[in-house]
C-alpha cells in the first residue's frame, strides 16, 4: 500500500493549486503529514507550529513540494493572544480559506491554568480551535470549505465538565485530554448548525504513539508510547495507526467529493461513525459555545 496519505484518501490527482488550506499542528505526527499531503497537491499550505525549529524543518521540507505558497506560522494555543494574532495574520493575507484543518492538540501530565485561569488542555485542544475557527469563518463560507477538526474516540470515556475546564483540582490527564476530544466533537456539531456554505467534520484518526501528542506526558508513558510505536507493524497492527493513516483520514474529509456536503458528522477515520449519545445534545452545544465565546470577546 502506498504511504502517501493523498493517495490512501484517493485524491491524489486532485489539483488544489488555487486552494489555500490552513492546518494548525503541522510541525509533528498527523499534521505535517496532512500540510505536506497538501502541498504535494499543490495547495497553498498555511501551517502552524510552537517549536520555532521544527517550523523551519517544515517549511523547507514543504518548499520541496509542488505547494503553491508556504506560510508557516508560530503560535502557542495556551495564549488566546497568541491564537487571535494567527487567526488575524491569515485574515488580512488571504482573501480565501478552503480548508481549516484544527489539528493542534496536546497531552499534559501534569495539571496548569493558563493566564485566563483555564486548565490548559482544553485551552489548546478546544479553545485555540474554537477561537482560530470563529474568526476565519468567512472566509470558509465564502469558498464552501470545509472544516475538519482532529477528535479522538477516547471521547467516548468523557462529557463536558464546566468545573474541570478552570480547575486542576484532582486533575487527571488523560481524563482532561478526554474532555476536550469530546468538546471537539460537541463543538463541530455546533458550528455546522450556524454554517450557511462551508462544512464541519470531525474525526477520530486511529491510535498513533508516535504522533508527538505524548510529549508531555510522564516517563513510563513516553516510554510505553515509544516502545509501541517501534514494534513491527505486523504485531500491532490490530491496535496502533500511523501518522500517514491519520493524515489520510485528514485529507480525506478535506477534500473527496465523497464526503462533499457532509457536516456535523464524525468519523472513525474514513468511515462514518457515531459519537457518544451525550455529543448530540443540542442544549450542551449551546452551553459550551456560550462558555467558549466568552474568551474571545472582545
């Protein structure tokens, strides 16, 4: 099977030269292979990454593509400064915005309040997204792009917890990693029902050790993390993806006509999947958009 994700999704002859993709993440794992897949298309790849090296190896490596234009971008999603000055950034350089990939996602071991007393999981996983999407909506709609947003089926073990999102208090890690996969999905529900034009997927992208996310985490986890990502495939194979597998997913709801039109639907990878039950509560939506929009006013 080829490794090239454009290929996996079966859209690799598509021609993305007039189209401008954002993909938020980009410096590791999922989505450095989803910007270069893009690029590779020849798309003009806007990526963004926190590590100011790792943001260089990726736009040399893109500039090796057949990518229109590349633009890679440096912000920290624990920072809502920080994701406002990304969002304005590519408002005021691009008049378009086929695809806004919300791929940016963090484990953290250990619990913290950003400086707007949120803890800091949801403030990357669900905030930065929630923040960076709302403010580049037009330009999704104008085009009927679409918005495609990393989830997690770990979201089943969760549900929005208000007190949690601004408290470290018994914080668990991957409990607060849980909860902002399922605000992931909630919120996707929520924007395709204000969309007119553009569409909103989310999507779980198969279990990756080796995509970065598990930086953060304790030493026995990134050392597990690791171990499983460097035993052959033929072994675990039943449980571990790669990051070419999830990248495939990524571009697969970005950019096949077989799934042009849908919105507000989760997938597990490519397929069309449910969600938790809890997920598709209309009033929990209005809920957490409320709570989240109340850090972007300005």
């Amino acid at each position: 099977m080829s490794t090239a994700p454009e290929q996996r999704a079966g859209v690799a002859d598509v021609d993305l030269s007039k189209a401008v993709v954002l993909v938020t993440g980009a410096t590791d794992g999922v989505g450095r292979e989803t910007a270069l897949a893009y690029g590779r298309l020849g798309a003009t790849v806007v990526a963004h990454g926190r590590s100011a090296e790792k943001a260089q190896s990726l736009e040399r490596t893109l500039s090796k593509t057949d990518a229109s234009h590349v633009d890679v971008r440096r912000a920290d999603f624990t920072d809502l400064e920080s994701v406002r000055d990304l969002a304005a950034h590519v408002s005021s350089n691009y008049d378009r915005l086929d695809v806004l990939h919300n791929n940016a996602a963090a484990y953290f071991d250990t619990g913290a309040l950003t400086d707007e007393g949120v803890e800091r999981t949801i403030a990357v996983n669900h905030l930065g997204p929630f923040g960076l999407t709302n403010r580049l909506v037009d330009l999704v709609e104008d085009t009927g792009g679409r918005v495609v947003t990393t989830s997690s089926a770990i979201h089943r073990r969760a549900t929005v917890d208000f007190d949690a999102f601004e408290s470290t208090a018994e914080y668990d890690g991957m409990d607060a990693y849980a909860r902002s996969k399922f605000a992931n999905v909630v919120y996707t529900y929520a924007l395709a029902d204000r969309l007119d034009e553009a569409t909103a997927t989310c999507f779980h992208p198969g279990f990756i050790p080796g995509s970065g996310l598990y930086r953060n985490g304790s030493v026995p986890v990134r050392a597990f993390m690791a171990a499983l990502d460097t035993l052959p495939r033929s072994l675990t194979s039943w449980l571990v993806s790669s990051t070419v597998d999830g990248a495939a997913a990524a571009v697969y709801l970005g950019v096949s006509e077989a799934v042009a039109g849908e919105t507000g639907a989760y997938f597990d990878q490519m397929d069309r999947a449910e969600s938790a039950t809890d997920t598709y509560d209309d009033e929990l939506q209005g809920r957490l958009w409320e709570w989240s929009e109340r850090f972007y006013r300005d």
